[in-house]
C-alpha cells in the first residue's frame, strides 16, 4: 500500500511539474503602451479610434548627412523610395511617408496635374472664343472673351505652373524640381514638408504600425525597419530609429534580462538572511520557506502563461517582493507559530496587495494580482511542507522572561503613562502629516520616466531635438464628409489657432488642410476631390480615412512635465473653435493618453492608498477571534503609510504609479509584522519573536535586490519599499503600546501548550 501511494505521489508529482513547465514556456511579456497607460478608458475613445484609423505611435527613422541635400539627390533619393517601399510592405505597417515617396509621388502627379491645369485652361479659353464668334463679336472681342474665361482659372492655378516652369521637368532625378518643392528661397524646409524633411541635412521617415501590436509583434517590427534601414544602403553620417514602439522593445529586452537578475539577487540576499540569523534549527529547515515560495512563483508564473495573460513592467518587482514577503509565512508556519493566526495574515496581506487592482494602471494592476496569488500560493505550498519541518529546537523553548530573556513591560505608572502618549500621539502626528500631504505630491506617470535608465530614450531626446518634437498629438475630426468646403475651412481655422497661439510649443506635421492648400481659400467640392485625386496615396492616408469620415491634423509636441503638458492639452481643447454641424472632434494621441493617466493616477491617490488597507483590515476582522489585534494592524498599516507619504514629502520624492498605492503594498509587512509581534509577546517565545526580526530583514533584502534594475522608476520603488519595511516594524511596535482589549483567542504557536490567563504577557 505504501508502494502504491508513493508511486501515486511521484506521478501526481511529475504531472504537476510537467503542467507547470509547460505554462513557464508560454509565457510572454507586454512593455506596450497597453500595459504602461490606461488605454482602455472610456475617456480614451479618440486615441483608440485614431489608431485603428490611421495606425499606431509611429517609428521614426531620422536619417542625418553631412552634406545638405545629399539624400534627396541623385541615387540617394531612389533608395530612400526604396526604403520606403520595402517598410510599407512590412506585414504590421499600416501607412508610410516619408521624402522619397512622396517627392516620387508628387512628382508623378505633377506631370499629371501640369497637364491637367494646361488642358483645363485651353479648354476654357477655346469654348469661350467659340461661344465669342457663335455670337458674331469681332476677333478682339473674342480674344477678350478667351482671356477672361480663364483669368479666375489663373487666379486658382496659374501660381502653380509658374512656380514649375523654372524648376523644369518634376522628376526625383531634377534636383531644381527638388529644390523648388521642399525648400523656399533661404533654403530651409517648407512648412509642410518639415515632418519628413526637418532640416537640409536631415530627413525624417515615418512608419506608422496597425494599432494595438502586442509585444512580440512590436518587437519583431522594429527588428524588421532596423534591418531595412541596414541593407537601404544610404550614405548617411547618423541613422536614428525611435519612438514609442522602440522604447516598448527596448523595455521588453530589459524585462527579459532582468527578470531572473533581480529574482536571483533576491533569492541570494534572502536566503543569506535565513541561514546567516539564527532563528531555526536544524539550519537545513531554514530553506524550507524559500522553497515553498518558489514553487509559488514558478506556479503563479505558469497560470500566467495558461492563462495567456502577459506579464508587463511590473513583473520586474514581483519577484523580489514575493520573495521577501510571500516566504515570511511559510517561515512562520515552519517555525510552528499558530496557523489561523498566520494563514488570516498571509491572506490580509494578498487582499492588501489585491487592493492594487483599483489603480487605472495596468501593470500595477498586474503587480498587484501576481502578488496576491504568490502569497497565497506560498502560504499554501508552506503548511504543507510545515507538517515535514521540526517546528522546535531544544533551545527554543517559550522563555520565562521574554523574547529577549527580560520581558518586555509596559512602563509603569504617570511617567511611563505619559511617555506612551507622547510616543503614541508624535507617531499619528506624523502619520496624519504625510496623509495631509498626500494631494500635494507631485505624481510621475509620464512613459518615458517610466523607462527612465532606458538607452532607446536618448534617441528620443535626439529626435527631439533634430525635429522639435518627440511626441504626436491630433486633433480627431469625425463626420459623414469631412472633405466637404466647411469642414475643410474649419480644420483650417483650428491649424490657424495652433500655430498662432501654441508655436512655441505645438508644431504643425500634416493635415488635409495643408495638402490641399494649393486650392486656395474657398475651394468647391468638385475642386476638393480633384485635389484629393491629385495627392499621393501614402500622404491621403495619414490624414484622410477612405470613406471620408474621419481626417486628422497632427501637431508635434515636446517631452515635458506631464502636468505642463495637461495644461497645454486642455488650453488647445478650450481654443479650438467649434465644429460645423454634423462634425465631431477630440484630441487624440500619446500625449492625451498620457496626460488621461495622470489625471487618473493623481485623482484616485487615496483611493489607492486605501483600498489595500481597507481589504486587509476586512480579512482580518473577519478571520481574527481577538478584533484588538485587527485593529492595532490596521493602525499600524496607517502609519506606516502616512510615515512613507510625509518622507516623500520631507524628500521632494516624487510619487509614481507604484508608489501611490503604498497603502497597499505597506499594509502587507504592518499587518504582519503587528500581528506576529503580538503573538510572539503574548507566549513569550524567543523564536517566534526572531522569526519576526529575520522576516523584517529578509523583506527589506528582497525589495532592496530591485535597486539593482536599470529602470529608474523599479529602481527608486525598491528603495522606498524597502524603507517601507522599517517603518512598517516600527508601526508594529508603536502600536503596541495601546491598551489592548482581552479575547477569547490567545497567540500561541501551534505545538505549545496553553498558558493560564496570569502567565500570557499583555
């Protein structure tokens, strides 16, 4: 019979690994704006709908020479058609543009519309003559008649054809062609050709991906543009291939190294805190926690791979904070600290870290689900291997005086009286001090912060400063033809306000308004969709969606204080004049995103720091014979958290995504720490009492491995966690010196006998 169930076991036991293998093999991640900003907010419809309209956050490929015009000459110039032609065939790009295919484009239909404009002008002087002598006029009535049929024609197009004559034949291979159409007489740019010519020497390629690519397909796209631009062959002196999708990448490639770097650190520092302190013999069973947590983590690991659920930002501090938080239970269990009192606590503190799931941010609410399913998870593998652990060793044994030999005594009388008070009431001082701050902080949710420490971020500030701008906001325009005189004079008149009152700040990209300029002021409709026939399809397609319901105009906007940039984003929607009837518009794009997410983040600052301790405090109160012990927890939480919130304030550091939830992620270690504390002076036990001080050390050690990352924004939150650990033991302590109320539960350790009421230390 024991054959047979050790048998059983070992093949349950080969299932399980091979289950949970095969889920670590499908695992993924997402560093996408998905994953970094709430783009699924009914707030963000426009920036959804611009995406699926006219592509994604684009890469941008800037292309430098040392020689001005070197690439928009000679063979150069088919190469970069080239380029452009192989990027747009590229399987997730949804629209390109860029120098040499439109200038190819441009010149093309210039011959067309050349002699088109030529045809239409001898068609119109010829009928008028015919009409003149039809109607018997003598010949210099005639001629007159001719003349004056085409003089309003002039008026429209004749600019045209003058401006041409003296560029000769619009051919790539007529560099006067070149230099009349994309730079005025100084030599710089045109207006609206900057987007794609940004300066003589400088030319800019835009590769707009189809909307919502996750991260693999991001990553491979970038691959693919960067391999491109390798074998284009342009003689370039600086090739440059940045934006968003690229930073994604690049935060993908350190996601994936550092994962394991920090998880391994931080099962080293942890490991080193459990067997250097002594606080279990034999020294072998001081693995078992660590043991237990890890197969947490692998298990939890795989649901997300089963699940097909990727893992974003925040999984880089998953594991260093499930291990120093998540094996502190099985340590206690393995120590034999009394069961319910440790599986209330490990659940309060998967509900605290549960909480994060309020955040708008969803790599926080990511972080905040792996944590919870990793404590659980853990607390579960660790009773089981508790019943295999020697919970005692013959020096363990509950101490007549303490856990420190002396008991630990309340002070006595007026003087002692007095000192709790005054302890006490500087400690909620404190505490409520950081609460009242709390509005006041300054909150970081700007993306590239988030990847601060990122090297694809100093080819965005390149960009930048190459371009005037790093980011791209649009003015959405939604109707049933948005192409029709009045929407088209509209949309002229807001391009007009941008660039009158925002200059300095926002930069005019493209915008049907700006391609069809040629047609004057107050084109016809007839005149508007022989314009648009005349425009080159890739250039149609960044403004215009086919069935003519949807146009864009997109402004280039600098990387700024995200507060400065709401400001300028609610400036533009109060300036922007209203739309004619039957025509909708919203400002749309990565900036208004942003700019979303930050109202997000700043406006719910105490609902996230709350959520975690209200859901522990509820776990407790529910699961906890004795309510005083839930109560001084939730306390302590409070503290702890207000505490952090006033050295930040104290500091001029700077709240992000993750640390504005600190309610949440303080509640796990001042709940546990309060509790276990306060179970370890009621049975005056040496070793619990030192299980208490290792876990404290051994969280701290596993929040401190994360100041190891090259993220600025994981690298800080491990710093402040870590401190968060202090000031939670310090929380635990402080309030104990509250009157406690007596209960019918008594904090013993599972295997220890049952005191008389005179022996338990209150």
């Amino acid at each position: 019979m024991g054959k047979v169930r050790l048998l059983g076991g070992g093949i349950l036991m080969a299932v399980v690994v091979a289950v949970v293998v095969a889920g670590l093999a499908q695992v993924r991640t997402d560093t996408t704006t998905q994953s970094l900003l709430p783009v699924e907010d009914p707030g963000l419809e426009a920036s959804l709908e611009a995406a699926r309209s006219f592509g994604g956050d684009p890469v941008v490929i800037l292309a430098e020479t040392d020689e001005p015009r070197s690439l928009l000459q000679g063979d150069q110039i088919e190469r970069l058609v080239g380029l452009e032609g192989r990027l747009a065939q590229l399987p997730d790009v949804a629209v390109v543009y860029g120098p040499g295919t439109v200038l190819n484009q441009v010149a093309g239909q210039a011959q067309n519309m050349m002699a088109a404009i030529a045809g239409r002008r001898n068609a119109l002087r010829a009928g008028a003559e015919q009409r003149a002598e039809k109607a018997g006029l003598s010949p210099a009535k005639v001629k007159q008649a001719g003349e004056q049929a085409i003089k309003a024609y002039d008026v429209r197009y004749g600019s045209l054809l003058v401006k041409a004559l003296p560029a000769g034949l619009p051919t790539l291979r007529n560099p006067r062609f070149v230099q009349a159409v994309v730079f005025d007489e100084d030599g710089r740019s045109r207006q609206q050709w900057r987007f794609v010519v940004p300066s003589a020497d400088a030319v800019a390629i835009i590769v707009r991906p189809r909307e919502s690519l996750d991260q693999a397909a991001t990553e491979r796209l970038v691959e693919e543009v960067e391999e491109s631009v390798d074998k284009a062959g342009l003689e370039t002196s600086r090739v440059t291939v940045t934006g968003m999708p690229v930073v994604a990448a690049g935060l993908g490639d350190v996601l994936t190294r550092e994962i394991p770097l920090l998880g391994g650190i931080g099962l080293v520092l942890i490991l080193a805190c459990y067997l250097l302190l002594p606080w279990l013999s034999p020294r072998r069973a001081r693995l078992l926690p660590l043991v237990a947590t890890t197969v947490a983590v692998a298990g939890v690991l795989a649901a997300f791979g089963w699940l097909d659920h990727p893992l974003s930002l925040g999984v880089v501090a998953f594991l260093p904070i499930v291990l120093g938080t998540g094996s502190d239970f099985p340590a206690y269990l393995v120590r034999g600290a009394n069961r319910r009192q440790v599986v209330v606590t490990a659940l309060a503190a998967a509900a605290g870290f549960g909480a994060l799931a309020v955040s708008s941010v969803p790599f926080v609410r990511d972080l905040g689900l792996a944590l919870a399913s990793g404590v659980v998870a853990a607390t579960g593998v660790g009773l089981i291997l508790a019943r295999r652990a020697k919970p005692l060793s013959p020096d363990d044994a509950p101490s007549p005086g303490g856990d420190a030999g002396e008991p630990v005594r309340k002070p006595s009388g007026r003087n002692g009286f007095a000192t709790r008070v005054g302890i006490v009431g500087a400690a909620i001082a404190c505490a409520l001090g950081g609460w009242i701050a709390l509005p006041g902080l300054d909150v970081e949710s700007q993306p590239d912060q988030l990847a601060a420490g990122l090297p694809a971020l100093e080819d965005v500030r390149h960009a930048e400063e190459l371009v005037g701008s790093a980011g791209e906001v649009q003015v959405l325009v939604r109707g049933s033809d948005v192409t029709s005189p009045e929407s088209l004079a509209w949309m002229r008149e807001v391009q007009e306000v941008v660039v009158r009152r925002f200059s300095d700040r926002l930069h005019p990209i493209v915008s049907l308004p700006s391609l069809l300029s040629f047609l004057g002021d107050d084109p016809t409709p007839a005149q508007i969709r022989a314009g648009l026939e005349q425009l080159p399809p890739y250039l149609r397609g960044s403004v215009m969606r086919s069935d003519g319901r949807q146009a864009v105009l997109s402004f280039g906007i600098e990387l700024e204080d995200v507060e400065a940039q709401r400001t300028l984003l609610a400036d533009l929607r109060s300036a922007i004049p209203d739309p004619p009837s039957g025509v909708e518009a919203d400002l749309a794009g990565l900036p208004v995103v942003t700019s979303r997410s930050y109202e997000l983040v700043s406006g719910n600052r105490y609902l996230d720091a709350l959520a975690g301790i209200a859901a522990a405090g509820l776990v407790l109160l529910v699961g906890l014979r004795r309510r005083s012990d839930a109560l001084r927890a939730v306390v302590a939480a409070g503290l702890a958290t207000g505490w952090g919130f006033a050295g930040a304030w104290l500091l001029g550091v700077p709240l992000t995504p993750l640390t504005v939830a600190l309610g949440s992620l303080a509640t796990a270690t001042a709940c546990e720490f309060t509790i276990l504390l306060g179970a370890a002076k009621a049975s005056r036990t040496v070793l619990l009492g030192r299980s208490v001080m290792v876990a404290a050390v051994a969280a701290a050690c596993g929040y401190l491995a994360l100041a190891f990352s090259g993220l600025a924004v994981i690298r800080d939150f491990g710093l402040f966690l870590a401190a968060t650990v202090a000031l939670s033991f310090v929380a635990a302590h402080v309030v104990r010196m509250l009157p406690s109320a007596p209960g019918p539960e008594q904090s013993l350790p599972a295997n220890e006998p049952t005191k008389s009421p005179e022996e338990v230390l209150v």
